[in-house]
C-alpha cells in the first residue's frame, strides 16, 4: 500500500511538473535578478480559482515581524443529494 501512495505521489508530481520541465528545456530566459526571479515565483503561486482564498499577513515570531502567507484553492462542487 505505501508502494502504491508513493508510486501514485511520483506520477502525480511528474504530470504537474512536466510543463515547468519542459519549458526550462526549451531554453527559457532566465530571470535578471532577484526581484523579477520573486515576482514570477509570486504569480506561480498566486492562487486563480475562482473560490480561492489569499491572504498576506503580517505576524511577529520571536519578537521578529514576518509576513506569512496563507491560500487555499476550494474547488467548485455539486451535491448529488
């Protein structure tokens, strides 16, 4: 059974990162600097559905303000009820 999870967590992880891999295959620009390398992460992980919740939110840890970021992606569903 765990051979079959982590088997199944492999593929999965190949489907969803064949697109990134093969367009870093196709000589891709890389980003300038670091700011630009931020922004595109940021859009990469920018939740777009449409009952998606975002939130940024400044906290402070051991007497050190971090922001810390929170989202979820809820997908649509019906009740067949």
């Amino acid at each position: 059974m765990v051979r079959l999870l982590l088997w199944v967590l492999g593929l999965s992880t190949s489907i969803l990162f064949a697109p990134v891999l093969a367009r870093a295959e196709q000589g891709a620009v890389a980003p300038r600097n670091r700011a630009e390398a931020t922004k595109i992460i940021a859009g990469l992980r920018r939740v777009v559905t449409p009952n998606g919740v975002e939130r940024l939110e400044r906290v402070r840890i051991n007497g050190i303000d971090q922001w810390v970021r929170s989202a979820v992606a809820i997908a649509a569903t019906r009740s067949c009820w």
